[in-house]
C-alpha cells in the first residue's frame, strides 16, 4: 500500500517565481469586458437586447443634440431564427468623419465625452464598441455602419473589434456616393429574447420618447408591428454646457489627475483655470493654508501636497456651483409628452431647482405624475393597473436593477395614502422621475441604478409629495364632484315624491311644486337647474 501522505509530498512540487510569473501579462480592456460583459449589461435574454437598443438610441440623440439637429431615430429588429435577430438603428445625426469610424465602433474607452464635463447620455466611450463586441461573441459576424457628414459621400464599412488589442478590424470598407447625411448601424445578436414586458426595446423607445419630447422615433418589432412616436416639441434643447467640477466635491486622487494632465504652470494658475469658483483671491486663501508654494508646477504636485489643498477646499468658502450647463427637460415639454403618450385623466409636473450632492456636484430633479387614462401598467389587481415608476437618469430611461436605485429608494418613502393614492401599487398612477446632472453617480458600469446620495433622495422626494399634493387636491376635488352628484339625485328623487304628496293634500300644482323644490335644491348644491330638469320627475 502506498503511503498517501508520502504520495502528495512527491506530486507538490515548488514553482520558482520566475514560472509563476512566466503567464504574466497585460490584458486590454476589450479582453476584460468580454470576460465581464455583464457588467455592461449583457446579461440575460432580454437585457441584452433592450442594452443593444440603449446603446445605439442614446448615441444617436447625444450626436443630434450636440449637432443642434432635430432628431429622427428609426430602430427596427427582425428575427432571423431561434433567439437570433437583426437591428438596425438609423438617426439623421451629424454623421462621423471616415477616420474615426473604426475607433467609435472598434475601440473601448474612445469617445467625445469622456474627458469633458457636459451632461450628455454617454460618458465612458465604452458603449456602441460594447455591442459592436457582443454582436461578434454571439454570431462570429461584423458589424455594419453606414454614415456620412453629408459630403455626398457615404462610408460603408464592416468591421470587428480585435479583442487583445483594442482596435477595430475592418472587413470592409466602400465608398458610396449618395446625399445624405446620419448614421445607420446594422448587426446581429444570438442568444437574445424578445418580449413585450416592462423591460422590453420597445418599453425603452417608449420612455426614451417621453424624456425626450423633441425626438421622433420610430420602432419596428420583430412581429413587423410598426410604433411611431412622432414629437411633441421642436424645441432642440441647448447643447450641454461644460461645467468644470467645484472643489468641494474633489478627492485628492482626482485632483491629482486633473493636475497631471494639466497644462497650467502653477498650481495656482490650475486651480482657478480647472474649477468652478476659484477666483485669485480664493487661490491665495488656498494658499494660506497650505505648507508649499502654489507657484509650483501642477505636474509634480505630491500626493501629500494635494491633501493639503483637498482639506483647504473643505475649509474655504466657495459660491455653490454654477448651473447653467444644467439642461432639465422642463414642465412644460414633458407635460406635453406625458398628456400624448400616457393620456392621463390629471398629471401634475415639476421642475426642482438644482442644487448639489457630495458637496460640489450639481443636480436636478425633475417630477411628473400622471393618474387615470393610460398611466399605470397592466397586470393589477382584478386586471385593473398597476402602478408604474419610471426612471430617468439625464432623460435616458433606467430598466434594470431597481431595487437598490436612489430613485427607487424616493419613491417607496413617500407615504401615498396621505396624497389619495391608497394602494399605490395597484393605482392607475405613473410616476416619471428625471434625474439631471453632469456626473451622474451610477452604481454600475451598467448605468441603470442610482446611487442613493442622501440629497439625491431628499430632492426626488421633495418633489414627489409637491406632485403628491396636487394629486390630492385634484382628487378630492373629484370625490366631491362624485359625492355631490349622488346627493342631488337623492333630493331629486325625493322631491318628486314629496311634491306628489304635497300637491295631493294642498290640491296644488305637482309641477310647479317640484319645479321650486328642484330649483331650491339646486342653488344649494352651486348647479343649474336647467341640467335637472328632465331628470327631476324621475
Ligand atoms: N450615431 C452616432 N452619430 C455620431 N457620433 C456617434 C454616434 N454613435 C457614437 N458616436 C461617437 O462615438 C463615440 C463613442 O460612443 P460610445 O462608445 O457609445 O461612448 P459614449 O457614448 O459613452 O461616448 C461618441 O462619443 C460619439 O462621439
Ligand atoms: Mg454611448
């Protein structure tokens, strides 16, 4: 018999570290998140293709809005076979110049919106490259762009992404000639699922519509059925403006960071040039607590030199931040939206004032509520609605991950009963919520859940019961027009009767009896008495 103990002695050998090491390498950032593709929202069925869908749309309205241009977004899908579709997304956008096609769509973490503070839909410059890779995992196949500037010339181009090393492969690449001026993209996914739920393209496109009241888009199922949300508004809301950050809401890795890539020769001259706020004067107030001369050169700034300015910020007075590179939807254009695409019976909306979390980053908070007609969702009690929440981070809808949402966390902590609203979760109710900033604080690289920031909280729910009232003025207001009217027809029945009885002991006019009953019930409950008069012999 073999000593077991003695056998496992032999087969552990010691590696040197010299072999351990011998595998090391750099992975790129495609390699990761092919690995880690859930963490851009490729996982499951059915979120996958709603995030298809995202990508491309946000694109397309962020490119209009920046190019000042009136957005026409066509998406349509088809299915090719079991758990196998097409998309297409088309959009009259600025179109992208022929050299940076293949970094839009082959190359993770390129983009125009990273390194600027504006508040657009993207951020990450991870996006539509996200697909252009998930359409290639699942089907082996390129995908396809068409675009033009409008020169006359269109490029169509095929292309891949070459996964260890982060750069597009093209496939194919022609010129058409052609006057026209957008982007189409074109792909294929596997594995993915269509339905018509709550978290569906189609709900996205529906939401995306009323965040975005001067946009018409256009979806087309895979059943063929064709919905057109044509716009309510031509208003093309301003371009973001940049909104350099406020000291108050930095740490000192950022700041560090901002530092090295600054241009500036002083650190003095890189505060007041890189921040909100910073005037000379609140520089030398800056510096007059700090223990190294502001002159020095930004780039070999030390991480303990950049504490000590970090703890200066929280010390120093600063006006709030500027908000004018804010860009609300506005009460009226989304009280348009709503009365189309929902067709409430009341709506309420409001637009909150900006103003900060985490000391320095603005916000705003935008509210709607909508009762009656289309609001709410179906699968209520008794096949009656159900309420719906709609999310909205920077007028882009929020499917996923709600539980652990700031916006959802608002929500739940109104008390609804007080405005009315009983059983809020099976009320005909929709609740809309934008969320507005530059930085919005998501979770997850997946960008569907808030993070719950106590202010954040605070607005959306400030907001909430200021709807919430109104609400409630409006339906009691209701309820007594209801209460009312089953008065009168009481007192109307019976004054028909008691002007019978009346008339039969007196020998009087029944007519006329009832007549001045009628009226006199009518004054006192402020309705006319022409309404009641057929009614009143009843
Ligand atoms: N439909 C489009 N029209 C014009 N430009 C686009 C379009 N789609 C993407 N882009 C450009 O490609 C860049 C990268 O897009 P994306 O990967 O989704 O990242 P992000 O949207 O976070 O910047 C965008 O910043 C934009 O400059
Ligand atoms: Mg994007």
């Amino acid at each position: 018999m073999v000593d077991m103990a003695e056998k496992d002695e032999e087969e552990v050998k010691e590696r040197s570290a010299d072999e351990l090491f011998k595998d090391f390498k750099e992975v790129s950032i495609t390699e990761f998140f092919r690995k880690n593709k859930a963490h851009l929202g490729y996982s499951g069925k059915q979120r996958s293709l709603t995030t298809v869908v995202h990508e491309l749309v946000t694109n397309a309205l962020d490119a209009c809005e920046e190019a000042g241009i009136l957005p026409e977004v066509e998406v349509a899908l088809k299915q090719v076979g079991p758990e196998h579709y097409r998309f297409t997304c088309k959009d009259n956008g600025p179109g992208i110049p022929e050299e940076h096609v293949s970094g839009v769509f082959g190359q993770m973490l390129a983009g125009t919106k990273f390194h600027r503070h504006v508040q657009l839909r993207g951020q990450q410059g991870i996006g539509v490259a996200g697909v252009t890779m998930f359409s290639q995992m699942t089907t082996g196949k390129p995908m396809r762009i068409l675009t033009s500037t409008g020169s006359g010339k269109v490029n169509d181009i095929k292309l891949m992404v070459d996964v260890s090393k982060n750069k597009a492969d093209i496939i194919e690449s022609n010129i058409i000639t052609q006057k026209w001026r957008g982007t189409e993209i074109e792909g294929e996914l596997k594995g993915v699922a269509f339905t018509l739920g709550e978290r569906s393209p189609y709900e996205y496109i529906r939401r995306t519509a009323i965040a975005n009241p001067h946009a018409k888009i256009t979806f087309t199922d895979p059943e063929g059925r064709k919905s057109v949300f044509d716009r309510t508004s031509k208003i093309i809301p301003r371009p973001p403006g940049e909104m350099k950050p406020h000291p108050r809401g930095m740490d000192t890795d950022e700041l560090l960071n901002l530092a090295k890539k600054s241009s500036a020769r002083r650190v003095s001259s890189f505060l007041e040039s890189e921040f909100s706020r910073i005037s000379k004067a609140k520089a030398d107030e800056i510096q007059a607590k700090v223990n190294f001369d502001l002159k020095k050169n930004p780039r070999k700034m030390t991480w303990a030199e950049a504490e000590e300015i970090t703890k200066a910020f929280a010390e120093v007075d600063f006006m709030a931040p500027p908000v004018e590179g804010l860009r609300p939807i506005g009460e009226e254009q989304v009280d348009k939206a709503v009365l189309k695409i929902l067709k409430p019976e009341f709506s309420s909306v409001l637009t909150r004032n900006p103003t900060v979390y985490g000391g320095g980053v603005p916000f705003q908070v935008e509210v709607a509520i909508a009762y009656g007609g289309s609001a709410g969702r179906s699968g209520g009690e008794e096949g009656g609605s159900k309420a719906e929440v709609m999310r909205f981070a920077n007028r882009t809808p929020l499917l996923f991950d709600a539980g652990g949402c700031a916006i959802t966390q608002a929500v739940n902590t109104v008390e609804w009963k007080r405005y009315d609203v009983k059983d809020f979760e099976n009320s005909p109710v929709t609740v809309f919520i934008n969320l507005v900033s530059v930085y919005i604080p998501y979770t997850s690289a997946g960008k569907q859940s808030v993070s719950a920031e106590d202010e954040i909280v605070k607005e959306i729910r400030m907001a909430l019961m200021d709807v919430g009232r109104k609400f409630h003025r409006y339906h009691s207001r209701m309820r007594r027009d209801i209460e009312r009217e089953a008065r009168m027809h009481t007192l109307m029945k019976y004054s028909a009767e008691l002007a019978a009885s009346v008339a039969k002991l007196t020998k009087g006019d029944e007519k006329k009896l009832t007549k001045s009953l009628q009226t006199l019930i009518a004054k006192k409950l402020h309705i006319e008495y022409k309404a009641l008069d057929a009614e009143g012999g009843k």
